[in-house]
C-alpha cells in the first residue's frame, strides 16, 4: 500500500513537471511555427517612439535586457549644485529641506542619510555605502524591496513606456513612487460610472 | 492553461472565414473571395447582389444626368456625399475586400468625414503583424479604481460621450471574492476603500469567442492576432452578439454617438475607432489603431498603478510571458472554455 501511495505521489508531481515544461516548450514550438521570427522588429513600427525619452542602460542584471528613464532633469527644486557646492558651503542639513516630509518607513529605521550622501549630491549610497546614480534608484529600494524590483526588472510591476515592443524601456522606481512618501494617495475615479448597481 | 495551449495551436490553421456561417457555407465562393476580392465576386454570380450591381449602374448613370441638369442647384459637395455614400452602400465585408478596395473605402470614409463633420480624420487598414498574438494582464493587487483607464478609453476611441459609453467596467470588490457578478461596477467615491479591491473587465479577445459564431451577417470575427473586430458597416444591431457574451463586453449605439469635434480622435482605424453609427455594436479593440502600430492601448498607456500590462504571448521575452509563467494567473469564466486572453494576476 505504501509503495502504491509513493508510486502514485511520483507521477503526480512527475506529471506536474512535465506539464509546467510542457507549457513552455509548446508556447515555443509554437513561435517557431509562427513565423520563427518571435516579433516583429521592424524599424518603421518603432519610428518616433522613445524620442521623447532620455534613457540609460540598467545595472540592475546582465542576463536581463532593458533600459530605464533618467531621472536628473525631472528635478522640481533644482540640482543638488546649485546650492550643495564646495564653494558656497551651504550645509546639507534637515532643516534645509522643509518641503520634503519623509513618510517612508519608520524613523528609526530611515533617515536622509540611509539614501542620501551628504559630501557627494550628486550620487545615493547604498547601506554598504556603494554609490549609486539618482538615474538608477532601483538598486537602493531593492534593498528592502527585492521582490517588487525583481518583478519590476521582468515587467509585472511598474511601466513601460513607447509600445510593447522593440527595445524595453521601463520607468524607475521613483518615477511613479515619491521616494520620501511612497504610498499612492485616495481620490475620486476620474469618470463617472455607466452601470446599473450589481450588488446584491 | 492547456486547452488555451491546445486552441493556440489551431490558431495558425483556422482561416477567419470558416468562424462566420454566413461565408463558411460556400468554401469555393470563400476562396475566390479571398483571391480576388468583393467586387469580382460580385460580377461573377448572376444572383441577387450582381442584381443589385447592375441596378447601381444603371441608377448611378441615372443620377449622373440628373446631377447634370441639377447642377445649379445642387452643390458640389451634396454631390459628392451622395455619390461616396452610394458606392459606400455597395461595398463588400472588409474580410473579403481587396488591398486596392480597402483603400477604396477608407478614402470614401475620410472624404465623408470632411464632408459631413469637415474634420480631417486619417483611418487606416492596417493588416494584423506576422508572428504575433496579443495578451492582456491585469493586476488585482495594484488596481487602485482611479478609473484613468477608462477616460483614455473614451478619448482614444470616441466613445459617445451623451450616452456616457465606456468599454472598461470596473468593479469594486469585497476580499476574499473572485466573482464579478458580487462586485459593484456603479461605486463613486473615494478610492482606494479599505477592504476593497478592484477589477477591470473589457472585452477580452477569447481564442474562442461566443460572440462570433451568432452573428448572422457575419460582421464579427476574429483577426489574425487575435483581436476580435466588428466592421461596423456590416452590423446590423441585432445584439445577438451582446446576449452571447459572458463578459458584458459589447456595447451598442441606441441614438448616434455623440463626440465633440474639438475631442474627436484623428488617427482611426477602419476595424477600431472610426465614427460609428446609430444602431450598431462596438466594443474594445485593444485600441487596435495603436497596438499594430507597436503602441501599447490607450487604457495600458494610461494606467497611473501599472497594473496593466500587453504585449505579444508568442514572444518568449515579452513582459505578458513572463507574467504568465511566474506569476499567479486566473481567468474570468474559464470553465465556458472561450480561452480569454486576458489574464488577471497578484503579487
């Protein structure tokens, strides 16, 4: 009986292996008889797109191919030099940056300092202290959040922008998410609805 | 999964004239329709329709000399409209329409929209991509119910704005629920509610949909990347259609839609946001203007959470793939078999 039961529990899970193998060698077989090609690159598809985006290539995995949007020219305030520079010494204090209120995480927790460096502006730091450009946050948020930025990296979470295919170009972390307040905020939906009440 | 898989595989076999009843009744007038278009077939079989062409001539020539001896009264362009809808009332099924006759039409339409709006629209034909299958995701963990998608919705595809029409339904749903008809489509307020989420229905382009095989004029059906098209000239508002589908995609036109001039959509598409008429269907084409041009749809463009996603299922390097294959995937209804592609999915 036993072996029965260990015999029978092989194959299902055998069974389930083959299937979720199956899935994928299908879906290719099934681009090979398609065309072969997989999609379709053509240069005029793609004509005018991503002009409108400034890009750079991501650090982030070497395996995994896509560009993200920089981030310096959407700077509200201004660049960090134009008051952080060694010759006007103005201090890189708190009370500096009254319009930033930091709701992200709890204070003991996170402060300026984990993200921001005090001597270099221009760059983050990580908590080993790495350096990171502001156009590639993603690294210092996949720090606590290395889930998100994981499926953010394979595209189930966050955007793409000019089309859904060619080059892959996504948005940063910080385009869409305030860094110091993170969380989407309540509003009214944008139209009014058309549909009888459903609810029963 | 398997059966989608399964259906998928016939995909590349299936022609889109053996899904109508109408065409898949004659293979052979089926194949000379795909060889040489409508207007040949037309001149080939002495039926009623040839009927009809040679009651066309024999009437056009007719309106020609009365055009003639009218010409004082009448002006150019009243002649001109009169002539376009005329020919435009004898056209063929955009399924059976040559390249040169696709043009045709296309032409006569923006003439008529100059003519009877004077705006300047440019529809285009395009044919669906080789080598593409395009699948929709929706995030139920992101959706916040902001509702940006459905004013993107009805701005890109000129929806009628007095009727309030919109193709997006979105639900506000109680945890722990996965079944849409408990949810509430009518909510307004502010959103996101604790202890709500959110899901959005449109049509979703099933491998095998039930609104096809009931059209009795053979007006719907489904292209060759999957997408699911009405040519709205060819519609004729039984609603068939509508009862058949299980997801309350389609929506009809009960007066003549309504869009002001100014917020009008320029850039249409003949199978997707042309100007529709009163009593027909229309419903999501995946912004089918956009997606073969290689721009996402207007509702993906949209979305301020990100939780829409689109892409081509039969590229392995697509976003949509990797969704489907690592992330937690359902689909509305998938016990009635219509391989919707359009997955939800959670974090």
């Amino acid at each position: 009986m036993k072996l029965l039961i260990t015999l029978l529990s092989l194959t299902f899970f055998s069974c389930n292996d083959h299937h979720h193998s199956s899935l994928k060698e299908k879906l290719h077989k099934l681009d090979q008889s398609m065309g072969g090609k997989g999609p379709v690159e053509s240069e005029q598809i793609l004509k005018d797109r991503l002009d409108d985006f400034s890009y750079q290539k991501s650090r982030w995995n070497k395996k995994n191919d896509f560009y993200v949007l920089e981030r310096f020219d959407k700077f509200k305030i201004g660049k960090c030099q134009q008051c952080h520079d060694s010759s006007k010494k103005i201090p890189n204090s708190a009370s500096n940056h009254k319009e930033v209120s930091l709701l992200h995480a709890n204070k003991e927790v996170m402060n300026c300092k984990t993200c921001h460096n005090t001597k270099d502006t221009w760059n983050l730091h990580m908590l080993n202290n790495e350096k990171v450009s502001i156009n590639h946050p993603y690294k210092l948020c996949s720090q606590c959040h290395f889930e998100q930025v994981e499926d953010w990296s394979h595209g189930a979470h966050g955007k793409r922008v000019g089309g859904w295919h060619g080059k892959r170009v996504i948005k940063n972390c910080t385009s869409c998410h305030n860094p110091h307040k993170p969380q989407f905020h309540n509003q009214m939906p944008k139209v009014t609805p058309n549909f009888l009440k459903y609810k029963r | 999964m398997r059966n989608f898989i399964s259906n998928l595989f016939k995909h590349n076999k299936k022609t889109s004239s053996s899904q109508c009843p109408v065409f898949s009744q004659d293979k052979t007038t089926t194949r000379v329709d795909e060889e040489k278009g409508a207007k040949q077939i037309l001149d080939k079989k002495q039926n009623r329709r040839s009927f009809l062409k040679g009651m066309t001539a024999t009437a056009g020539a007719g309106a020609s000399l009365m055009a003639v001896g009218a010409s004082n009264l009448i002006d150019k362009d009243a002649k001109e409209k009169a002539a376009l809808k005329w020919e435009e009332f004898f056209k063929g099924n955009y399924r059976v329409m040559t390249e040169d006759e696709k043009k045709a039409t296309v032409k006569r339409l923006e003439e008529l929209s100059r003519i009877n709006n004077n705006q300047n629209v440019s529809i285009s034909a395009d044919a669906p991509l080789e080598g593409v299958l395009f699948g929709y995701a929706f995030n139920i963990s992101k959706c916040q119910g902001y509702g940006d998608c459905i004013e993107a919705c009805i701005e890109e595809n000129n929806l009628d704005r007095k009727s309030n029409m919109q193709y997006i339904k979105m639900f506000e749903m109680d945890h722990g629920k996965l079944n849409v008809e408990s949810g509430d489509a009518a909510y307004f307020h502010q959103v996101p509610k604790d202890d709500k989420f959110y899901i959005g229905t449109q049509c979703m382009h099933c491998e095998n949909p039930p609104c096809v095989p009931v059209c009795p004029t053979g007006a719907t059906w489904k292209e060759k990347d999957g997408i699911v098209v009405v040519d709205y000239d060819w519609c004729i508002g039984c609603r068939y259609c509508e009862a058949a589908c299980p997801y309350w995609a389609r929506r009809f036109n009960w007066a003549e839609p309504e869009v002001p001039k100014e917020k009008e959509n320029k850039n249409q598409h003949y199978l997707g946001n042309r100007k529709k008429m009163k009593g027909v269907m229309e419903k999501c084409t995946f912004c089918v203007q956009r997606t073969r041009k290689g721009q996402e749809p207007a509702c993906v463009e949209a979305c301020p959470t990100g939780a829409r996603v689109f892409g081509n299922i039969l590229d392995p390097n697509s976003e949509i793939r990797y969704i489907i294959e690592n992330k937690k995937v359902f689909r509305l209804k998938e016990e009635l078999g219509t391989e919707p592609k359009f997955w939800y999915y959670m974090d």
